[in-house]
C-alpha cells in the first residue's frame, strides 16, 4: 500500500471517529437533555403532588372548621333552647306560685272577713247579752230597793258624808278588777283601798276600818263569804256595809244574805249603780 493510500485511511479514520465523537456527544447531550426533562417532569410532578396535598390540606382544615362551627352552632342551638325552656319553665312556676299565693291570699282575706263578720256577731250577741243583764239586774236592784224601803225604820237623820270622806276598800284577787274599779271610784273622789284577797282585806281591816267595802266571791286563802261572815262576828266590823260581786249572783243570793252582805251584784253591772249603793249605805240606811 502506497503512502496516499495510507493517508487516506489515516483521513477516512479521523472522520469516521470525528463523526463518531460527534454522534456520541449529540447522543451524550439528548441523554442529558431527556435526563434533564425527566427531571424536570418529576420536580413538575412533585410540585403539582405537593400542591394537590395542599389543596388538600387546606380542604380537610377548611372541612374540620366547618364541622367545628356547625357543631359550635348546633351546641349554641341547644344552649338557647335549653335556656329558653328553662325560662320559660321559670316563667311558668312563678305564674303559678304567683297563682297560688293570690289563691291563699284570697282564701285568708276571705276567711278573714268571715271571722270579723263572725267576731262582730258575737260581740253584738255579747252586748245584748249584757243589756239584758243589767236591765234585768237594774230591775231586781230597783226591786230589792223598794222593799228594803218599805221595811226599814225610820232612822234619825245624819249628815251625808262626800265622797272625799268616805273610804272604799276593794279586795278582789283580779288586778285587772281592782285597777278598773278603783279607777272608777277615784273618778267618782272616793278614798280608795285595795286588798289582793280575802286575807289581805281582813289584815287591813283590823288595823283601819273603811267606810264600806266591795268584795269579790272567789278569792284564794279567804272567800268573800268567808271574810263576810268574820267580819259579821265581830262587835268592831259587824256595821261595815259590804257589798258583794259576783258572776253568780242566782246561785249565791241566799248564801250572800245569810252570811251578811248588804247588796249582792251580779257580773256586768251598771257603774252608776255601785256609786248609788255605795253613797246609800255609807250615809245611814240601815241593812235589811
């Protein structure tokens, strides 16, 4: 082989690796650019991937606070209605204690009316009642008067004494009794003396002896007729006038007589009587 021939497979050689290189850099360079691609997709891929877990994301928070607020809106529902029956439940207890107690109020301001109506009643019945009493009283007094002045002698003529002069001793167990007719007596100017029982008025009568006296029947320790009749046994006291007060009058008048008493008087008694008898017997008419 010649020396050209040699060159032109030197030549022919240098091309075809030249042609070569070229082929495996444009190879090299479209791998590299597919890599590159490929590459490319995945980081594409990865970002829309990890934007779709995004979206996601952002739906199930935006899901979960849906469902929060619902379920915050549905217990607020709830609290409301339970509120509103419980106000309502208030509302209606109180109407119907209010109801009640205007009930029970009407029935005591009723029941109350009955007992007044009731009260007055008996308090007229009551005051009858003792009209009729005194008038019945006032007409066996005015009897008794007449015929123990249809009786009695005639006596000598005396000065009357005045009230101021003369002393009037009440004994009477009841201090509601002594104060009212020793108030009474002390309105009329008369001396007035208490004793608490029969006992009392007996102790006080033998040291200082009263122009009359006005007993009651039922006394501890000592009875009216009990310190009536002492008194009636002794020289001293047997003048003293005594005038006796009593609820049952009826029943005691006999038994009053015969121990002594002067005048007898049943329980209620015109004030203006006791006055009258007291002034009578102090100023000198004799005991029947």
């Amino acid at each position: 082989m010649s020396i050209n021939e040699s060159w032109l497979w030197v030549a022919a050689a240098a091309v075809a690796a030249f042609f070569l290189w070229r082929f495996v850099k444009a190879r090299r360079s479209a791998d590299e650019q597919a890599q590159r691609e490929a590459s490319a997709d995945a980081s594409a891929a990865k970002v829309e991937h990890s934007a779709a877990d995004t979206e996601g994301a952002e739906a199930e928070r935006k899901a979960a606070e849906d469902a929060a607020r619902a379920e915050a809106e549905r217990k607020a529902a709830e609290d409301a209605a339970r509120a509103e029956a419980e106000r309502k439940a208030a509302e209606d207890a109180a109407r119907a204690e209010a109801e009640r107690k205007a009930a029970e109020d009407a029935a005591r301001a009723e029941a109350d009316r009955k007992a007044v109506e009731e009260a007055l009643r008996l308090e007229e019945e009551e005051r009858l009642a003792v009209d009729r009493a005194i008038a019945r009283e006032t007409e066996r007094q005015a009897a008794e008067e007449s015929a123990r002045a249809a009786r009695a002698p005639a006596v000598k003529a005396v000065t009357a004494k005045t009230p101021e002069e003369i002393v009037v001793m009440v004994a009477d167990d009841s201090k509601v009794v002594r104060v009212k007719t020793g108030r009474l007596l002390g309105a009329h100017r008369y001396q007035v003396v208490m004793a608490e029982d029969g006992l009392d008025a007996a102790r006080q009568i033998e040291s200082a002896l009263p122009d009359v006296l006005v007993t009651d029947v039922d006394m501890p320790g000592m009875s009216g007729l009990q310190l009536t009749r002492q008194l009636r046994g002794s020289a001293t006291t047997a003048p003293l006038p005594i005038i006796m007060v009593t609820s049952d009058s009826e029943q005691l008048r006999e038994e009053a007589k015969a121990a002594g008493v002067d005048v007898l008087l049943g329980k209620p008694y015109p004030e203006e009587q006791l006055i009258a008898h007291i002034q009578r017997l102090v100023n000198g008419e004799a005991r029947p």
